[in-house]
C-alpha cells in the first residue's frame, strides 16, 4: 500500500473493505456505485450515483435510497451544522465566524467555511461546495467551484433542481417528478436541446427501478418493501441478487453464472463478520467499535491487523508480522510511512493541501509549486532536473517545457476540448469535434509544413463509440458494438473480419478470425482458467488460482506432440511470488529485502541443485539499479541535466552496449 492510495481512498463510517462484490465487509451493508454519465471540458462533469441498504436513508434527487452528489447539504442547528454528503457520511461542524473554517476529525478532507453570508464546504482536492438555496432548516447545493474559474450552478424551483448551468454555458434541464429525476438533457447555452443524458424509472415507494443512460450504463432494480436492493441487473447476461437479514446487511450474494456466489454472518457481541464462498474459502473480519476492520483471517490462517485513528489507518501487520506505520495531517493525508521502522517515506503540503515535498526512503527529494490558483507550476526532481507547466485563465494546461527546454503547447475550444497540440519539433497536431463533442478528425502537420497523419472517425446516430475509421489512403476499419457497448466486431479495409462474444461480467469468451476460433473461460471470480482453440486438433491452456486470486498452477496442453506441461506458481504469506517450478522439474526462486525489492532471482535444477543466481542490487540512489549474472551484466544510469553519469563495472570479456530511453542511459554488457 503507497501514500498515493491512501490519500485517494474515501474516508467513511461505513467502512473501505469490499467482498464478494458490491458488500462492505466492515458492515455488511449492500453497495452499489455507479457513473452515468461524464462531460468533459473546463470543467468536467461526472453524474455519480450511490446506494447501501443501512438503516440510514433520505429521499433525494433518486428516490428514495440512491443518492448523487447532487443531494449534498448542510442543516443548520443553532450555533452546529450538519453534513451530509453523496454517501449519507455526516458531519456535525460548528459554524465558523465570518472568514474562518471549521473541522470535523472524522470527515478530515472537508472543512465548513463561512464567506460572509454563504456556508461552502471545501474538500482537499481544490472544489468548493457552496450551499446557498435554503428550504426551510436545509441549505441546498448551489455552485461547485474549481478555483482556477470555473463553475457548475445549480437554479431550483423551490426545493426541486431544475437546471445546472456548465461552466463553457450549456445547460442541463432537470425533468422531475415528485422531486425525483426522471430525465436529464443536455442543452445549448441558447436552451436547445442537444442529447438525452440519462433516464430513470421508479416504483411507488421510490426506489429506482430503472436507469437508461450510455452503452453500458444502464441497469435495473428489484427492491424489498423496505429499500434492500434484491437484484441489480444490466441488459445483458450480469446480473447480482442479495439475501438480508433484518438490520438491511447481507447474507447471501448470487451472480450470473455462478459468479461471485458467498454467505456471510455475523456475531454481533464479538464484532465478527465471517465471510464464505467457494473462490475464497472462509474468512473472518473483525470489526472496531468505529465500524473498520481491525483483523482478517484468511482460510488458510494467515491474518492481517489493521489500526485506526479518526478513520485513518495507522498501522499495518501482514502475516508475516511485518509492519508498516503511516502519518497523517488535519486533512488526512499521508504525512509519513515507515516500513519496518526503517525505511521512511515523507509528503509534506501546504495549507491547502497540495503535495509540496516527497522524500523516498533513500534521502531524495522531488518538489512541487503551484501558483495562486492551485496550479502544478513546476516539478524538480533529486538530479535537480526541472520540469516547467503553464496554464490558461481557466485552467487549461497550455505549455509544458521539459528539462532539455523543449516546449510543447496545447490550445482547446470553449468547451475545453483539446484542438491543436503544438509539438517540440515545430510540428502541430489537429483535433476536430462535432455537435456532441466526439473526436471526427485528427491531422499532422510537419515542422516543414507536409501533412501526415490524417485520420477520421464515423459515428451512428448519438452512439459515443466509433463505427468507422478512415486513415488518409482512404483505408477503412468498420466496427460493431452490442447494446452494453462491447466491441463484438472489426471489419478492416480488406474485408477479413473479427467477432468477439461476452459473458456476464464482460468476459470475453469467444474471439473469431478468419484462421479460426479462441474460447475464453473463467472461475467463479472471474479470473481467466481456460484458453483453447477451436481446431481439429487444438492446443489449450488451463489456469488454477488459490484463494487469494494468486495464479498456483497452469497447464499446456500441446496436441499435436500429446504433451502436457505444467507449471506451478507459489507464494510467501504476503503473496510475493517465491518459487516457479516448470513441467521438467527446474525452478526459479526469488528472494526479496524487508521492504519488498527483489533482491536474488535463483535458478535451480531438477536436483534442487542451483544453477545460476541473478543478483538486483540498489545502490544509494535508488534509480540506480545493477543487476549481476554469471554471463552479463546490466546497468541502468541517469544523467543530471544530460550530463553523463558513468559508473559501469568492467569485464575483459564483456562487449558493452549503450541505449538511450529518454534521459537516461541504459548500459548493456553482453
């Protein structure tokens, strides 16, 4: 686990930890995500929506149940303000003076700002939230902002959204009843109506029954009197059904073609939940009185333990009883992780939240600045190589101007689509859109003015993917799509035609050529166990995975020589790969440090006699890296603002070889 992720995952009360698809194991809560829909440009908007069968639910934009980010709002009480956000997480503030914040510790990434009159709530990642329709005790969303100029707002009738005005001046009209989106359209700064976005259908509780929206995304439900979602299904062959018990949790899950099958349980006194199915074996998760989970059991006996504070992980053991130890500032993001108590890694911000600093655990620095507007301005690297950003009035990326002083500059339409890149060469490339905003020509001029490169793309009715392809000789590629959006079939310029055929869960299970067929099959988690051919006389090839989703054994059926090859895969408790053992008996093993680099690759015979040995070796300046066997040697180096950096080790009987990748030199002794 890396900084990185920690910092992208959503804090929550209702638990991080996913099994058996769509169950959040720290509550057994059933969850349901989903994006409708997405509009690129200035600033991009995502149509984002969220289920959970706890007991918590409001009725909102969806119904009652679903959520989108939409139906955030602030309560007011006095001298404290309550958040809610998409995902029915909450906060109890208390409201600031003017031009100050305030904090909630369980909720870190967000803070309540009061600007005169108006409450925002700002998150870390630059959006403000402001909340300024109120209807009654209840201040409603009425702009999103990215602080570089650009707005989504958010006009009501009443306590009813009707439009969002974008930020290039398109609109969205907000068709409700009952104060239930039933259809949102895309329209024209002058109100003309552009493409139907998304449509959706309820029962008369208010549960969504039913969501029309792009090539694979759209879905139907089945509920329970009470909201527990019985069955999420797309127009396809996926589908998911769900057992509860009283409380709304999960008991038993069932997917298309046996997919994803599991039971759970629970003991409430002990804060267990214990997790069965037939990919994974049995499992136990322990649970805090914070609702994280403090402990798994794996069915095999391995465990991990996990440490909390304010919904932060601070500590993690493997079962190898390693641990690893993480920092935090007032935002929640990683400030510090250390492995072993050794190895340290650093993150420092600035006030807003933006990384500033990384230190690795080898002393090195890479910094970021920013201007007034939260745009990354420049980056430097430990080999004081510097890489320089610049930015339109609104944000857009318009220069990058590398360490060797090329430049490359970016122009975009008024709806921030990129059009032209001007290229270091002197060279420029050309996008052109249509109405709905799909690429339909590319083309390439050289620094002397020749053009190359040109291509276009055709497209049925609104559909958003491509069903031709035409390159400048006139060449032409046609495609097929099914009603989720796969790819089932490519026609190239010569007639030859390839079809491909899905499962449930978007598997590929057949791929057909002109030279022949490719059968495709899957385990119960969905993970690739069977290739073979559809041939008189066909090879194929068989998968098998151990219950941590780890490849343990494949097998190669060659039927023309009738021989069967097997190869057997195994793992140290942390799921580092250890040892490959091939059908003739030989092995390869790997051996790693206490932070995880590969250290030793060591072949053996059939005897068990070792053979050769390949030695990794990081030296202080961890993008140095040497790696040693018996017959050649390799060296990576990197030059500090392309001054060469030579430190090869010689060998009379090695020829050197010398590669350059970028800014960095790749020195081969053979």
């Amino acid at each position: 686990m890396n900084a990185f992720d920690l910092n992208a995952r959503t804090v929550s009360s209702e638990g991080c930890s996913t099994q058996a698809e769509h169950i959040d194991m720290a509550t057994g809560y059933v969850l349901e995500r989903r994006t409708d829909f997405t509009l690129s440009g200035r600033f991009p908007l995502l149509h984002k929506r969220f289920y959970h069968s706890g007991r918590m639910m409001s009725p909102g934009l969806l119904g009652t149940r679903w959520r989108c980010w939409w139906d955030m709002s602030l309560q007011c009480d006095g001298a404290s303000v309550t958040f809610t956000d998409e995902q029915y997480n909450q906060g109890v503030y208390t409201l600031p003076i003017a031009g100050s914040e305030s904090r909630f510790p369980p909720l870190p990434q967000w803070r309540l700002l009061r600007r005169g009159d108006d409450l925002l709530m700002r998150h870390v990642d630059g959006l403000s939230y402001r909340f300024g329709h109120a209807f009654g005790d209840k201040l409603l969303l009425s702009r999103i902002s990215d602080g570089k100029g650009n707005e989504l707002t958010f006009t009501y009738h009443g306590a009813v959204l009707s439009h969002i005005i974008l930020a290039d001046g398109r609109q969205i009209r907000v068709d409700t009843h009952l104060g239930r989106i039933k259809q949102l359209t895309l329209l024209t700064p002058q109100a003309l109506p552009i493409q139907t976005l998304v449509r959706y259908e309820y029962n008369p509780l208010g549960y969504m029954t039913s969501c029309r929206a792009g090539p694979g995304e759209s879905f139907d439900y089945r509920y329970s009197r009470n909201g527990f979602l019985l069955r999420s299904s797309d127009l396809s062959l996926t589908w998911l059904e769900f057992d509860y018990d009283v409380k709304g949790r999960a008991l038993a899950i069932r997917g298309a073609e046996e997919r994803f099958n599991a039971q759970l349980r629970y003991d409430d006194e002990q804060g267990v939940v214990y997790y069965k199915s037939l990919f994974h074996g049995f499992r136990q998760y322990h649970i805090d009185d914070q609702n994280n989970i403090s402990r798994i059991v794996f069915s095999n006996g391995d465990e991990t333990a996990n440490e909390w504070r304010d919904n932060c992980l601070i500590a993690q053991i493997n079962a190898r009883r390693e641990s690893c130890h993480f920092s935090y500032n007032d935002f929640g993001q990683v400030t510090a992780m250390s492995i072993l108590d050794d190895k340290i890694w650093e993150y420092s911000y600035d006030d807003s939240g933006r990384l500033t600093q990384y230190i690795n655990s080898k002393g090195e620095v890479w910094s970021y600045r920013y201007d007034n507007k939260g745009n990354l301005v420049s980056v430097s690297d430990p080999f004081l190589m510097q890489w320089f950003y610049q930015y339109t009035s609104l944000g857009q990326l318009a220069w990058v101007i590398s360490p060797d002083t090329s430049q490359t500059g970016y122009r975009y339409n008024r709806l921030g689509q990129l059009v032209t890149i001007l290229l270091a060469d002197g060279g420029t490339v050309v996008f052109y859109y249509d109405g709905l905003g799909r690429l339909v020509k590319r083309c390439q001029t050289l620094a002397d003015g020749s053009k190359e490169g040109r291509q276009f793309w055709q497209y049925k009715s609104g559909m958003p993917h491509p069903c031709a392809w035409v390159d400048e000789d006139g060449l032409q590629a046609n495609f097929t799509y099914d009603v989720t959006g796969h790819l089932i079939g490519v026609t190239n310029s010569q007639g030859l035609k390839h079809d491909y055929e899905y499962g449930a869960f978007d598997t590929l299970i057949t791929h057909s050529t002109p030279q022949g067929r490719n059968f495709y099959q899957y385990n119960h988690n969905c993970q690739l166990i069977s290739v073979s051919e559809d041939k008189q006389i066909a090879d194929s090839s068989l998968y098998f995975h151990s219950h941590q989703g780890q490849a343990v054994q494949a097998m190669t059926t060659q039927q023309v020589v009738s021989q069967q090859s097997i190869t057997v895969f195994a793992y140290d408790a942390v799921g580092r790969l250890e040892s490959k053992t091939l059908a003739d008996g030989t092995s390869v093993h790997f051996y790693y440090d206490a932070i995880g680099c590969l250290v030793q690759q060591q072949s053996r015979t059939k005897e068990g006699r070792v053979a050769t040995n390949i030695t990794h070796e990081c030296d202080e300046v961890v993008h140095q890296l040497r790696v040693l066997s018996p017959d050649a040697a390799l060296t990576f180096e990197y030059e500090k603002l392309m001054v060469p950096q030579t430190r090869l080790s010689r060998h009379p009987k090695l020829k050197e070889s010398i590669y350059e990748l970028g800014l960095n030199k790749i020195a081969v002794e053979v």
